[in-house]
C-alpha cells in the first residue's frame, strides 16, 4: 500500500479518521471491480444531480454507458463531476452506541468524462462490460450492430484523482465498558446469487457463469 499522505490531489486527502484512507491504485480498483454501480454527482443548469448507474474498469479508466440521448451523459463530458461507491462488508456492534459501526470499503473519484469514440474501441468497451460480468458470454450473443453501437454512448474517466477509504476491523471500545453484559463483535455482509429464472422460451437450459461463482476477498459471495 501506497503512503497514506499521497493523496493525488486536495480535494482527495481524507481528513476525517484518515488512519482509513489508502490512495494506492490497486487498493481502488479493486473497489471499484467489487462493486456493480456508483453514484455520480453533477451539475445541469446549475442544478446537482447524483444518478446510480453501472459501471465497468478497463485499465486505469472507469466506464459508464447509456443512451446516446442521455442529458447526464452530455452533462459529463461538459463539467466535472464526483463519483462515489461504497460496500457495506458487516454490523459492528459495540458495548455501547456511540462506538456501533460498520465495516466498509469506499471510493470517491473526481474529474471530466471523455467519450469514447471510435466504434471498434466503444464496442471493445462494451464487450469488457459483458464479459467482465459473465465470462466468454459476448461471443455466445448475437452480435451488435451498428444501429446499436451509434445509439449507445460510453463515456470513461481516468482513475488518476481517487481515494478509497475502509474499515475492517473489529470492535473499539472504551476500556471501562469491556465488562459490559451485551454481545460484542462483527455480522459479515454478503450478496449472494439467487436462484436463476430461466425464460420460457430460452433455447439454452444451462446457466451462465457469472464472475460472481467464486468467492474472493474483494468480490461478493455466492451460494
């Protein structure tokens, strides 16, 4: 891990409980690989907006997409805007309430989106997304056609200015409540796979797999 007082710019030094803070690439993309949404914040007409979308990292870019009509997409290639993610990994529970918490890992990220252009690099994109989400599926697909590709805009923004910020430890309580008769300690939190719904008329019986099948450090949890 990076040094901890490198923040790549002010507005990325966290200052509150900055003993949480890490500025290392690795540590925040792997955040960012963890979680499927993020919130982006910012301004159309003077006005704040922060929208849940989802998003996808190639390298050191993060990619959202959507429709090439989209007012928030044409608002981020115009300004600068703040996108933020955050996973809750589990209930700390304390001997008293002021020291209940959560574990946590969190990613801010600040800057200007660019849209990706070309179509053979927009669909290399798109076929990031897919796969990243269900490995080797993009070629099983109908391909898309260039109707589709014009439709859609893909916008990116670098992962240069970012601070992710976690909690994962246990319970930090004041040494004269130690004795205190209550339970003390740690709920994980884990998303878990459902059951799949297969469509009725879905010509293929056997399911996909997603990159949700393995359980790992960073990534959610299947059953």
């Amino acid at each position: 891990m990076s040094d901890k007082s490198a923040a790549p710019s002010p507005r990325t030094r966290i200052r509150r409980m900055p003993e949480r803070a890490s500025y290392d690439t690795d540590a925040i993309a792997a955040i960012v690989d963890a979680a499927l949404m993020c919130n982006v914040a910012f301004q159309i007409d003077g006005s704040v907006h922060a929208i849940p979308t989802l998003h996808w990292r190639d390298g050191q870019h993060l990619y959202i997409h959507g429709a090439k009509a989209s007012r928030m997409l044409k608002a981020l290639t115009e300004g600068e805007a703040c996108l933020t993610i955050a996973l809750a990994d589990g209930l700390v529970l304390a001997r008293s309430a002021l020291h209940h918490s959560m574990n946590y890992r969190s990613v801010v990220i600040y800057g200007r989106f660019e849209a990706v252009t070309d179509p053979r690099e927009k669909q290399r994109s798109l076929q990031a997304l897919i796969d990243g989400l269900y490995p080797e599926r993009w070629e099983t697909l109908r391909p898309i056609n260039d109707k589709e590709l014009n439709a859609t805009s893909v916008l990116r923004i670098a992962l240069d200015e970012a601070s992710a910020k976690v909690r994962n430890w246990g319970v930090k309580d004041d040494a004269e409540d130690l004795a205190w008769p209550v339970w003390a300690g740690v709920i994980p939190l884990n998303t878990r796979l459902g059951r799949p719904l297969a469509e009725q008329d879905s010509k293929v019986s056997e399911v996909p797999a997603t990159r949700f099948d393995c359980r790992s450090e960073n990534s959610f949890e299947s059953e």
